[in-house]
C-alpha cells in the first residue's frame, strides 16, 4: 500500500490502512511485500501497509504517529538485531511496556533479524543457492572480484555475500525481492514468516 507516512491529520480513524508495518528501509519492505505475494496474500486489499521508515532511529515518530495517540492503527514491525535497542526503547517510550524483552516484543508484533534481513535470507536459502540469484543477475564477476579482496580473503562465503549485498547503494533493495522469489517456503526465515502472520 503506497501511503505517505505524514499525509493527513494524525487522528484515530484518518488513516487509510488498518495495519501499519514499520521496517528499517526498502529492502525490508520489498523482501515483506515479495513474500506476501508468494503467499497470495493481497496486502493492499486488507489495508496492510508495509512502510520504510529510513531508520531505526525514526522509530519513536514513527510509533507516536500510528500508535494510540496518532492513528491508532494496529502496528508491527521489522529490525536488525543491532538496531533491536531503538526498537525496544521506541515502544517503551510509545507506551507498549516496559523492561521489554524480545519475546515482549514478538507479542506486540515486532520481530528481530539475526544478524539482519540478508543474513536471515542467506541462511534459509544456501550460498549455492544465493550466488545462483547473483549470476541470474549478471553478477557473478563483480562478486568474484570482491571475493578476491583481501578483507574478504579468509572469511566464510556466507559473509562474503552478506557483505557484498551492501557494497553498492541500492543492491539490498535489488536483491531483496529476489532472494524471497527463490525461498522454500517451508524455510522463510523466522522473523519474516512470524510479522507476516502477526498481520
């Protein structure tokens, strides 16, 4: 659902979507809306809005706006387990609780990635299976030249590709989709499957 997330007055029942799915960035939000998809779900339709807020450090307006004393749409969200601390604080802050732990969290519908969303899908999917993704998009030289950089030299294939998905601006989001559309869907990734069925 393509909503602004500063457009109309912010009051309870102005909102057009009924769920708010607050992600740190785009690729988040095209790995949530790409599983949708594959699970013929129609997010428009039942008023599930999946929106990138830039930031996890955005979280706390974020939640003000859409929470209780905004729209007071129903929220969940997605994070990185680095970021899971402004996630927490966010939602203290907001009025979901206090001392939350993760499994508070999760029952307030925010789910954490282990270590982020590239690293979950790289896990699920195999190396072998992520480095067919890139050579279907004609990347496999510029992996195999980063491969041979000697920062990367040593480390786990596993890595190497969670490091080159972030070594060029807008790559996580062109592959975020993708490495989705290739899941075994008895293997999406915990944190992706779980915010989905929250909402």
């Amino acid at each position: 659902m393509a909503l602004s997330p500063v457009a109309g007055p912010s009051t309870a029942g102005a909102y057009p979507a009924r769920t708010v799915v607050l992600v740190e960035g785009m690729s988040d939000q095209r790995a949530l809306e790409a599983l949708a998809a594959r699970r013929g779900r129609d997010l428009d339709a039942e008023g599930v809005a999946v929106m990138a807020m830039g930031g996890s450090k955005k979280i706390g307006s974020f939640l003000h706006r859409y929470g209780p004393q905004g729209y007071d749409v129903r929220l969940a969200g997605l994070c990185d387990a680095a970021e899971e601390g402004d996630f927490q604080r966010g939602l203290e802050r907001a009025g979901f609780g206090s001392r939350l732990a993760r499994a508070d969290m999760e029952r307030l519908g925010f789910f954490v990635c282990v270590a982020d969303l590239e690293d979950e899908l790289i896990r699920s999917l195999g190396a072998a299976s992520v480095e067919q993704v890139i050579e279907a998009q004609g990347e496999s030289t510029p992996f195999h030249t980063f491969q041979r950089q000697p920062a990367q030299r040593g480390r786990t294939i596993e890595a190497q590709l969670r490091r080159f998905m972030g070594t060029r601006s807008g790559r996580k989001i062109l592959y975020a989709a993708m490495l989705v559309d290739a899941l075994d869907l008895t293997r999406v990734p915990r944190p992706l499957d779980h915010v989905l069925a929250h909402v």
